[in-house]
C-alpha cells in the first residue's frame, strides 16, 4: 500500500491542485487514464477554437459582400488546418508532460483507477491511499441509446479532430454548444450541414429569443431541425441515413449524410471510479454531490470541474479549483458562486451570457428589464449589423444585475465588463457612470441598461 499526502484524478483541471500540493513539498499521485491536459486541451475548448476562429474568418469573407467587398474564397485546405490544430495540441501536452517530469514530489498513474475502499484506489496493480482526494475526472460524450447507432462510425466532439479529409456531408444529433459550434465549423468548411435536436429550441438554457435568433442564422447556412425524435440510424453505400419523427406533427423524415456527429451531451466519469466504494454520493444524472465549497458528502474528498456537471466551462473548472485548494487548507471556507459563472457559444453568431435568465429571474425578484440591437449604437451601424442584440435582467429595488445575454459580434468580449460588475454585485451605475469609448461595440452594454422598463 502507497501513502501519498495528495491524491489527485484527473490531470486536466487536476493540474492545478498536483502542482501546488507538490510545490508545497507534499507527496502527490496524479491519476489519469486518458492524456495530459484534459478536456479542455486534448478535444475540448482549444481544438475547437483553433478551428472556429478559421470558420469565422472564412464566414466574414463570404458575408463581406454586404460592406461593398467582392472576394472570393479560391480553396480552403482541410487537412492543413487540422493538422495546425492537432500541432498545437501536441505543444501544449509537451508543456505539460515536461513540468510533470520535473516535479520532485509528484508520481502519474497514466492507468484507469477505481475506489477499493475509504480513501483507497487502485491503479496500475497498485493500492494507494491518501488522507485527502481532490477528484477532477471530467466527462465523456453521452450516447443516445437509438437503434442502430452502434452500427455505424460516428463522430463525437473527441475523434471529429482526427479528420483529415472533410466531409462534404455531415448530420449532427444535438442542439447544445458543441453542436452549433461543430456546424459553424463545418458549414463554413463548404460541407452541407444538418443539425438535429431533441429540444424545440437551440440552445435550451439561453433566452428564447436568443435561440430564435440563433436557429434563424444558423438556418441560412444549415439545415436546422428542432423538436424531433431520432427513430433509427443506418449505413448503406458509404451513407449515413437518420430516420427522425417531428413531435409535433409525427411527420417522419430520412436525412443522408457522409458523416454523422453525436453531440448530445456529456456524462460525468464518476461510474468509472466507483467513487461509491469510498462514500462518495453522485445525482441521479452520475455527476459528484459536492455542497459550494466543493466538498463532497465524505470529508476531505473535494470534487470539481465536469465531474460534479454544475458550470462546464473551464474558466468554471479553474476558480473551483481554487476554492477547492482554499477549503482544503483552510478553516475559513470559501463558497463557489455558480450565478456569476459566464459563458459564451463560439457559433455564429456568437452568444454570451453571465447570470439568470428572465423567466428565472421573475420568480423571486421585481425586475427591469433592457434591451438593444447592436444598429443603436454607431459602431453596430458601421459594422452593418442588422439582428445581434444584448439583454439586461436588473433587480428594480437594488438595481443589482441579475443577468445579461448578448448575440453578435464579439459577444464573449463585451460581456466581460458585465462579468466584473456582477461578481462584485455592483448596481447599473457601476457600469452607465463611466465613460466608454465612441464609437466601440462597448456602447451596447450601456444603452442595453439606458433602455431598462
């Protein structure tokens, strides 16, 4: 049986707490079965937005025309930006392995690990055992259980980024973030893209007219189908085929497509460690009870980023680990606040957002609300921007922000400036009081709150 001071699963958001436990000259077992980095790293957020950042390049050409430029796009070289951005993903894992290596206190397990018993694991045909366990194990692709499915090559938000030649057809099943994005990406790329979604609406947990607005672009430039059933999956010819049945009208319809994507969601990898066997309770969706100071329902274990499913974002994922470190080392406890948790959707157009929605925000509080197309402002109108807009949520007695939505250009940008005012539960003023440049984009977060009833 090894002891260790710290043990640690999960080396993507786990990072944080081996290095700081091994800089402190404590004995630390990292344990993770998959690669260095993580999610985020690996097939998550930096792949993504290597390739997205092309697409929207590609997609500001194409929609220059409306400026009074004439371009033309000659070629657009598939595999060379994979392989950029799987480059660049090989960098940042070398980064990693290389600061792993040379940290004196620090043993990886690059095995599967499973909870044998209190505070007890084993790990590549080793027990070990540690007095205190930080459990950072992400999560994996959801796969719908629909007939057929395991019959054919699909795609998933993980093996899409070893494509090499593009598809010049792809289906995605889903709705959420990963599936607008992957069909920004795709559209832009020149393939026909269908989108699929169980919900009547993209985007579920965004404003409603957020969605429309959203499923109204994206239908420009895609095939959007929301509100649908997916009844069968298929593979004849070198084709997928996908038997979906509307909701509504019980029409049943057949899509064909080179490649089908599944970006349904995600799942905790709390099943695959049997955190049971140590008194570790998970929801009935498998993702780590915690309480907000990320403390799980057995002392001196503490869980955070996917694996307890509350914000997945890893800007979430990084102030959690924080807060876990914090409480693990401290007798003054900290609490995660997971209101002031914002996000953005790196689709086009692009969505952010910071705090509660309106229909949230009405069932305890009094509240204003404002709103603002990106055209009222003389930066918006020089952009030509006709449909993006933001939207404020205000508490009416204590003029306190409740939440803030924008779609449009640049919306994971302006929204920072609402993030630093909501995290420091500052009122309107804080943020109508001061100057702000004209004409900037930054002029819509003021005349958004200017406009409030």
């Amino acid at each position: 049986m090894k002891e260790y001071d710290i043990i640690v699963i999960g080396a993507g958001e786990g990072l944080g707490i081996a290095f700081r436990a091994q800089s402190a000259g404590l004995r630390v077992a990292l344990i993770d079965k998959g690669k260095l980095g993580g999610t985020c790293l690996n097939v998550g957020c930096i792949p993504s937005k290597i390739l997205i950042h092309t697409a929207d390049v590609i997609t500001a050409i194409r929609e220059s025309g409306k400026l009074g430029i004439h371009a033309d796009i000659t070629s657009i070289d598939f595999g060379a930006i994979m392989q950029r951005m799987r480059e660049n993903i090989d960098r940042g894992r070398g980064f990693i392995a290389d600061a792993v290596k040379e940290s004196e206190h620090l043993e990886f397990y690059n095995e599967e690990a499973r909870f044998i018993g209190d505070y007890m694991l084993e790990t590549a045909g080793e027990k070990i055992r540690s007095k205190k366990i930080f459990i950072a194990s992400g999560s994996r692709p959801i796969v719908p259980p629909v007939e057929g499915l395991k019959g054919v090559n699909y795609l998933t938000n993980e093996n899409v980024l070893s494509l090499t030649r593009q598809p010049e057809s792809i289906i995605i099943l889903g709705g959420g973030y990963i599936a607008v994005e992957y069909g920004h990406f795709f559209a832009a790329m020149g393939a026909r893209v269908t989108i699929l979604q169980h919900n009547i609406r993209l985007l579920p947990n965004e404003e409603p007219e957020i969605s429309d607005l959203l499923m109204k672009e994206l239908g420009k430039r895609m095939a959007v189908h929301t509100g649908v059933d997916i009844v069968e999956v298929a593979r004849a010819d070198n084709r997928h085929t996908v038997h979906m049945k509307h909701r509504a009208t019980g029409d049943i319809k057949e899509f064909a497509a080179e490649s089908i994507m599944i970006a349904a969601g995600r799942m905790s990898n709390a099943d695959l460690l049997k955190v049971e066997n140590t008194g570790v309770q998970t929801d009935a969706s498998n993702y780590i009870r915690v309480d907000d100071s990320l403390l799980t329902t057995r002392e001196h274990i503490w869980a955070y980023g996917d694996a307890i499913g509350r914000q997945m974002f890893t800007h979430a994922g990084d102030k959690e680990m924080e807060i876990a470190w914090h409480n693990a080392n401290n007798d003054h406890k900290i609490r995660m606040d997971f209101d002031v948790v914002p996000h953005a959707v790196y689709t086009h157009p692009q969505v952010a957002s910071i705090g509660i929605t309106e229909e949230r925000a009405r069932k305890d509080h009094n509240i204003l609300v404002g709103r603002a197309h990106y055209s009222d402002v003389a930066k918006g109108k020089a952009m030509m921007e006709e449909n993006g807009f933001a939207k404020a949520i205000v508490d009416k007695g204590t003029r306190t922000i409740l939440g803030f939505h924008i779609i449009g250009p640049e919306a994971a940008i302006l929204i920072q400036e609402v993030v630093n005012a909501v995290a420091n539960k500052m009122p309107v003023e804080s943020i109508t009081g001061p100057m702000h440049i004209f004409p900037a984009l930054s002029e819509i977060i003021t005349e958004t709150f200017n406009n409030l009833a």
